[in-house]
C-alpha cells in the first residue's frame, strides 16, 4: 500500500504538466509474463484460501522468493525503461533481505507499534495473517528490513524499508518519463552578425 501513495501523487503532477495516461498503455515491457506471474503468486500465497492448508503455508517462505526472483528479472529484462533502475536496485534489496531471513521479510516492533499494526504490543495476531517476522537478534541486514512506518494517524498508515522507498522513487520516475509530456526540444537561435 505505500507503494501507491507516490505513484497516484506522481500521476497527479504528471497530468498537471500536461500529461497523458494513455501514454501508459504504450509502454511495450519484454516478458510482462514474468511480472504477472510474480504478482499472481503473491496474491495467491497470502490469500486466506492458501493460509488455510497447512501444507500450503509450509512453502510460502520459498514460493516468495520465488516470486521476488521472477519480478527482479522481469526488472532486469526490462531496465532500458525509465525508471527501472532504482526499481531493480529496491527490489534486489527486498529480494536479498528475504532469501536470506527464511523468505520472509523482517519488521521492527517499533515500526509495527508506530504504524497501529500491534493492538496493545500482541505480536502474535499480527503474524498469522502476513509475511513478515519480527526482528531479532539473529536477523540478517536488519536495516533493510521494514524499519519505517508512516504513524496510525495518518491515512494508509505502513510499515516499509529502504528497498521499498527505491522502488517507489523508480515508479515516480517511470511515471513522469512516461505520463508527463516530454520538453520541447531545444530550437537554434539565429546568429547575429
């Protein structure tokens, strides 16, 4: 959901320079397939229908970082288009914070308590129904992890980490390279003399 918050803002400045979102629609990716999977997967393996069969949860951990894996090379295949290059380096980031903390990706107990996501600090309700674990001692790069949180009071309150903000900051890019008109080119002035 963070994710959202600059994409719609930076929508809203590209057509108030003059933008055109169908601009979007022309935008030709190389094996979309791969981001359509990943994303799929990712859906699917949090869904309540998955969480649900225990056999199922056994293999969310890997199945995640699988689907990470199919979006960062769909990000990599893809890296002439503007924008991709802060988005693959989040991503990458995200990516390696889950392979190497078990497929899930950690959060801090203060970003958590911040965001309003631990109702009177129980951990547990917040963990049945989500792919993250708490950091610990034995958390690896726990500063890539989700360490920031926008506070309860604010709308679309969340937990995110550095990755996520480079992701973000490639969209915006892409956006306002994609939506945004483009400057005119520069013209000669006539030479006096």
């Amino acid at each position: 959901m963070i994710l959202l918050v600059p994409m719609l803002l930076s929508i809203l400045v590209a057509m108030l320079r003059g933008g055109n979102l169908l601009a979007l629609a022309e935008v030709r990716f190389k094996h979309s397939w791969l981001i359509l999977t990943g994303l799929l997967v990712q859906v699917l393996i949090f869904s309540s229908w998955w969480e649900s069969i225990p056999a199922c949860t056994a293999w969310t951990p890997h199945v995640y970082a699988l689907s990470m894996a199919l979006l960062l090379l769909a990000v990599g295949l893809n890296h002439s288009v503007p924008g991709m290059a802060f988005l693959g380096m989040g991503l990458f980031l995200n990516t390696l914070t889950i392979w190497v903390n078990g497929g899930q990706m950690p959060a801090s107990l203060l970003a958590l308590q911040t965001a309003g996501f631990l109702p009177a600090g129980d951990v547990a309700l917040f963990w049945q129904s989500n792919n993250s674990v708490l950091i610990d001692e034995g958390t690896r790069l726990w500063f890539l992890c989700d360490i920031f949180a926008l506070p309860k009071s604010w709308p679309l309150t969340n937990i995110f980490s550095i990755g996520d903000m480079l992701i973000s900051l490639g969209g915006v890019i892409f956006i306002q390279k994609t939506v945004a008109p483009s400057p005119p080119p520069d013209t000669p002035h006539p030479q006096n003399g």
